[in-house]
C-alpha cells in the first residue's frame, strides 16, 4: 500500500465569510496531494502527458467531519492500496489538522485516457512497474 502524506496551509483566499476553507476547495488540496504521491514514487503527471496519457477524475467522494480554517496547518494522507483495474485508479485521503484530528475523508478514482481521443486505456507499463512494490495484486 503506498501511503504518502503532504502538509498545507488553508490560505485566506480559500476560505468563506465565516473563515471556514470553502468546500470547493477540498478538490484542488486532493490534486496536490495526488500528485505529490505519485511524484513519491517517480511518477510525473507532465511526463505522462507529454506522453500522451491523461488522468482525468471521474469522480471524488467527500466526507467532511470537522472544518479547517483560515491559517490551519493540516495533512493530506493519500493512500493507492491497489493497482489499477482495467484503465481505473482508486485513491483514498484522509486530512488530519495539526492536533491530529481526522478533518476528511475522501475518495477518487481517476481514468487513464488517451489525449487524442479522450478514450480509455490501459496504465503506461511504467506507472504499474512504478506502483507495483507498494500495493497487493
């Protein structure tokens, strides 16, 4: 299981009027925290573009048990617990502020795609060789 964690700071522009950090800004802490995972295990979003292969998100699920505000320092747990199956990548998240509070839950699966035509394809050889010593088959 390849686990990685990654520590941010709620910024006053992402929060609301009541200091809170606004829920349409959970999506954008996953993506760095996504990125940061894979980039753990020598993983490059822009080599794979380059590449031709993107990794769109089809879709996220979040839980929201205590808010994080404005200046809060928190950690982003990303977890990968399997390889992909067929062109799907399953994360999990878990956000602790620095009391060490469970803050959210979330989930995404993103999509391995063609650039050209948008279609679905099969994980680059590469990115499972690169996952493969961290996760169960």
């Amino acid at each position: 299981m390849l686990v990685s964690t990654y520590k941010l700071r709620v910024r006053y522009a992402e929060t609301d009027k009541m200091g809170y950090a606004y829920y349409g800004v959970y999506s954008t802490y996953l993506e760095i925290a996504r990125v940061e995972a894979l980039r753990s295990i020598g993983i490059s979003y822009a080599t794979m573009e380059s590449d031709g292969i993107m990794l769109p998100v089809r879709d996220v699920r979040l839980r929201y048990r205590r808010p994080l505000k404005y200046d809060d320092l928190f950690t982003i747990s990303t977890t990968i617990a399997s390889l992909p199956e067929g062109s799907r990548l399953h994360f999990t998240y878990q956000i602790h502020n620095e009391a060490g509070e469970l803050c959210t839950e979330a989930e995404t699966t993103l999509v391995f795609a063609d650039a050209q035509t948008g279609r679905p394809i099969a994980p680059p050889d590469s990115f499972i060789s690169a996952l493969r010593p961290f996760v169960k088959e």
